[in-house]
C-alpha cells in the first residue's frame, strides 16, 4: 500500500511534479498526422497543459500555448498561414517558435510584434504520429522503435479515458486480470447480449473463439474454477522496462512465446504487442484523463499500400464503455478487452486511491512497476536521462526490442501475443482491433464477417470515487 504523498508522486503530472518532470524527458504523441489535413488545428491538453496544434499551409507544425497572448481567444479557431497561426480576434500571426510576426491592428513602425512570444514547444511527425516534447532543452531525439519504422500497413485508433494515466498503464502489468475481466465477466457480458453460445469460452485463449462445446459453457461457465489459469508469471526488468511472461493451463514453457519471449511494458508508457505489432500509448493529459492510442502495424497483404504517406494513415476513434441515458451499462460497447480494461480503468476513479488498497502476492508486476518509475524519478531528480531518452543518432536508426534470440519480438512474429496475426483477414470481435479500418477492409475484401460498429458514444460510467 502507498501512502497518499507516494500515490500523488505517481499520478500527479503537471508542471514541477515528480512524475510531470519525468513525462517531460519524453517525446509524447499528441495526435495522428492525418487529422491534421482535415482539421489544420487541433486543441490538446498534455501534461495539465492547454495547447493548440496546427500545420500551416507550408506544411510546418507548430505547438503553441492555447490563448493569444492579447486577449485570450483560444487559438483552436486560429487560422493557418504560409508562415504560421493567425488568431481570428484581431488577426495576431504566430510563427512555429511562437514569435508574434504582426500585428494588424498596431501602427507598421510599430516594435510591438518582436516583444510578444507564445510558449512553443518541438513536434516531429514520425510513424504517422506527430510527437512533442515539453522538457527541458537538450531536446533528445524522438524514439525509432520498431513499430514506428519498420515496413507495414498501418492505422492509429484513439479514445480519451476518463482518469489518470497510472491505473491505465499499471493494466498491463497486471496479467491475472485477464481471467477474470476478460473470461468470466466477458461471459457474462455476453449472457447479457445473448452471445454466450457463439462466443463464450472458458478456455483463457487470447481470443473470444466459438465454444466447441456450447452446453458446456453456458452449462458451466458460472465456476470461476473452470477458467483456464495462469500456472506461472514472472516479470523481468530489461534495458527498456519491464518483460511480463506468463504461462496459461495447457501451455507450454518452451513452445509458449508469451512465456519464452514475454510482453514488453516500454518506460514510461508503452506497451508492446497490440494490433499485432504495434502500441497500446497511454498520454497523461492531466491528472484525471488519459489519451489512448492504438497504434497498429501489420504486414501488407495483396491490396495494401506498406508505405503509406503519413497523411494516408487511417485515424479512426475507439468507444469508450458507459451507461445510457437510464444509467444501463452498454453492454455492446463491453463485449472486448479493450471495453472491458476501460470499465475497469475508468470505475477505479479519477485517480486511484492507492492508499486504499490491499494488494496480493499476484500484484507483483504492479509493485515492480511502481518502483522502477520511482527510481526514473529519482534519476531525473539527480540531474541524469531516465530509461528510453535517446540522444545518439547511430542508437536510434530503428530500436529494435530483442529477447531470447528472437529478433523482433511480438512485431515480426505473427500472432505472438494473439491480438490478431499481422496478415490476418479476420476481425476479432473480442478486441477493440474491430473498430480498424485497415482490419474490417481486409475482412471485408475476403469476405469475412465484419462486426457491427456498436452506438459510438456513452456516458462516463459513475465511478466510485467523488471527485
Ligand atoms: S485576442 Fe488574439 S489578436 Fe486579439
Ligand atoms: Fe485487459
């Protein structure tokens, strides 16, 4: 258990914070390049800061504090120039660095514009995610996992969850729930829809699949005794985070890559193995919620494009599980992993009260976790790079996670972490992979059964804690 002071300098990421220092060593993706064609500005809200995003019409990205330095206006309606953002009140031009370049309304002579500046930080675009960083200066350089570089078809799925940052990420150090959370509350989930005959399982298969024997599980899926169990977890910390291995009843230690290879966590807030070799990045926004990415890769199957310009990535918005209008869970939007981890997430409250719980020999990986991000802390609190800042160009061509002789990891390795394999044609309908576009494409092309898209948007959920 942490003390209240212990889970604030684990949670809290605004400015001078231990935790907001420690994000600032890190380049954070904000949004996907994509949505910046549509849309040249973008509102963003990172690390408890209020910013607005733009490209203006040279192409060139900017990141500026959100109200104009003259009278406020919010630069989300700001207008892009050759050279810049042009507030829309009284016509303020901003460059890329923040230096204000006119000022309509001023006498020509005027020296005004030199003396006014906008607080800016770096973007880079890289993977079809447009990154910034809001440390101090040197800036590092923006990591090249593999992901990010590597030859594939790609599109980045989104969400906003509604809490800290922390609860978030500490899920993936966290391998019991998926016996619980994603079996027998999945079953339940489908119960309720009236899906359990199709899809419930009692197996902990990393994906919902046609029960062989139906009677069996409608019959018995009730027992939580049933459910297939981890035999073994173990986590190691490696050059990059930590290695999450686990073995599940039927596996095999030397076949099983879950256990071999294990799963990647990536300090501060990454984590390996998504979409068949992507990313699943949780960005503090503030204290109280999260941006989420999906970042999926996959290998190219006949029609695709695996160089895909940036702008040609596909972004598409993920739902969030909640109640209607009655307060009734939507049980449709809880049917998959994803749907199921955000309920959870979400229904710890804003921020976790850590000083409340009671953890188990099977939090391990969680308590691991917290101590290595106390210790990165620490380092930055000591003057020196945390884990994962990168300065050296020769080290950053394309990092690749390596483990047991196994090059690649989950990226090069077709259905490692069953999230779907790289070059599937089929849509799992238990993961939140059902909402990508490139993955309903490729089904539909092969004639696949596609899932419904569920009603996109729900209220929060209540949660338990009040404010
Ligand atoms: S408020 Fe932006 S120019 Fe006046
Ligand atoms: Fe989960």
């Amino acid at each position: 258990m942490l003390t209240k002071e212990q889970n604030d300098r684990l949670t809290k990421v605004g400015p001078g914070t231990p935790m907001g220092e420690l994000m600032r060593r890190y380049w954070q993706p904000i949004a996907a390049y994509a949505e910046l064609s549509e849309n040249p500005t973008k509102a963003i809200r990172l690390l408890g800061e209020d910013l607005v995003l733009f490209k203006d019409r040279s192409g060139t990205l900017g990141l500026l504090e959100a109200s104009c330095a003259h009278r406020r206006v919010h630069l989300l309606y700001g207008i892009p120039e050759d050279n810049g953002l042009r507030c829309p009140y009284h016509g303020w031009l901003y460059d890329s660095s923040g230096q204000c370049l006119e000022m309509p309304a001023e006498a020509p002579e005027s020296t005004f514009p030199s003396r006014v500046q906008l607080k800016a930080y770096p973007v880079e675009e890289l993977g079809g995610l447009v990154f910034a960083y809001l440390g101090p200066k040197p800036v590092p350089l923006v990591p090249r996992w593999g992901p990010f570089v590597r030859e594939g078809v790609r599109d980045i799925g989104w969400a906003i969850v509604g809490c800290n940052w922390l609860q978030v990420q500490e899920n993936s150090l966290d391998p019991m729930h998926g016996e619980f959370l994603h079996r027998y509350f999945s079953n339940y989930v489908l119960e309720r829809q009236g899906f359990l005959k199709d899809r419930g399982t009692l197996a902990h298969g990393r994906d919902y699949v046609v029960a062989e024997d139906a009677d069996k599980i409608e019959g018995g899926w009730r027992d939580p005794a049933k459910i297939a169990h981890h035999t073994k977890v173990g986590f190691t910390i490696f050059e990059h985070g930590i290695l999450k291995h686990r073995l599940i009843q039927g596996e095999d230690e030397a076949t099983s890559p879950s256990w071999r290879i294990g799963h990647p966590i990536l300090i501060p807030n990454y984590e390996h193995g998504g979409g068949g070799g992507g990313f699943q990045i949780r960005v503090p926004m503030d204290d109280t919620h999260t941006y989420y990415i999906w970042y999926n890769v996959r290998d190219a199957v006949d029609h695709e494009d695996a160089h895909q310009a940036p702008e040609d990535i596909p972004v598409y918005r993920t739902p969030m599980p909640g109640v209607d209008e009655n307060g009734i869970p939507i049980w449709e939007l809880f049917d998959n992993n994803s749907g199921q981890d955000h309920m959870a997430w979400q229904s710890q409250g804003p921020v976790t009260q850590r000083f409340l719980e009671k953890l188990g020999q099977s939090d391990v990986g969680v308590i691991m976790f917290r101590r290595l991000l106390n210790e990165q802390m620490d380092i930055v609190e000591d003057g020196g790079d945390p884990m994962n800042v990168f300065r050296d160009p020769a080290k950053n061509q394309e990092i690749i996670l390596h483990f047991d002789g196994e090059e690649g990891g989950a990226a090069n390795n077709e259905d490692v972490y069953g999230y779907g394999g790289s070059r599937s044609t089929k849509v799992s309908t238990g993961s939140a992979g059902k909402y990508s576009p490139i993955g309903r494409e490729r089904a539909r092309l092969a004639g696949s059964p596609i899932p419904p898209t569920p009603r996109p948007f729900a209220r929060d959920i209540p949660t338990n804690s009040p404010g």
